[in-house]
C-alpha cells in the first residue's frame, strides 16, 4: 500500500500548497474541463478535492517499471 500524501478527512481547495504536488491551479482547471484528473466536488462556486479522491488518484498513477505488485 501507497502512502497517502493527502490528510482523507480533509476537503483541499486549488489554492493550497499541498495540491502543487498535482500541478498549478492551470493544471486542475484543465483536468476538471477535460473531465480528467482527480475528483472533484462543487461548494457553490467553489471547487473542492476530498482527500480520499487524491490519495485515490495518486495511486492509480502509480506505474511499477518492474512489473511487481504492490
């Protein structure tokens, strides 16, 4: 199992720090456009990440050159 990187109880808005590990506010723009990326939730106008859903989609990156399992 993966480390999670993402605190799951937490809701992280595009402005916080933490999400650069994703990409700039561009980036998460684009990939909610796309319909790629993370989930994602809507607060009104406000776009919101629930912990759960980046440590989820880290882990689906996850490529092993090495072809061994987790």
């Amino acid at each position: 199992m993966m480390t999670k990187i993402y605190d799951d109880d937490r809701i992280y808005f595009p402005e916080d720090p933490e999400l650069r590990v994703l990409g700039d506010r561009e980036k998460l723009a684009q990939w909610r456009h796309r319909m790629t990326g993370p989930a994602f939730i809507r607060i009104g106008r406000r776009i919101g990440y629930h912990g759960t859903d980046l440590n989820a989609y880290l882990s689906a990156q996850r490529v092993d050159p090495n072809g061994e399992a987790a």
